[in-house]
C-alpha cells in the first residue's frame, strides 16, 4: 500500500487480487471520499 500526502488531501492506492487494477481514495479536509478505479 502506497500512501501519497498531497495540497488537496490524502491519496491511497491499494491493489487489488487483480494484477493492474487500483482504487485511488481521495480524502479531503471536508471528509469527501472520491473513488477513482484506475486500469
């Protein structure tokens, strides 16, 4: 798991069973969580 501490918020990228296929989960300050599949 990579954890990258950006201006906008907390970004995480894990990866799944599925080799090539990551779920990047943007946290900000307001608690908004925005899911981005990356293939």
């Amino acid at each position: 798991e990579r954890i990258y501490l950006c201006e906008t918020g907390l970004f995480v990228f894990e990866e799944f069973s599925e080799p090539g296929v990551f779920v990047c989960l943007l946290i900000w300050a307001d608690g908004c969580v925005i899911v981005i599949h990356l293939h």
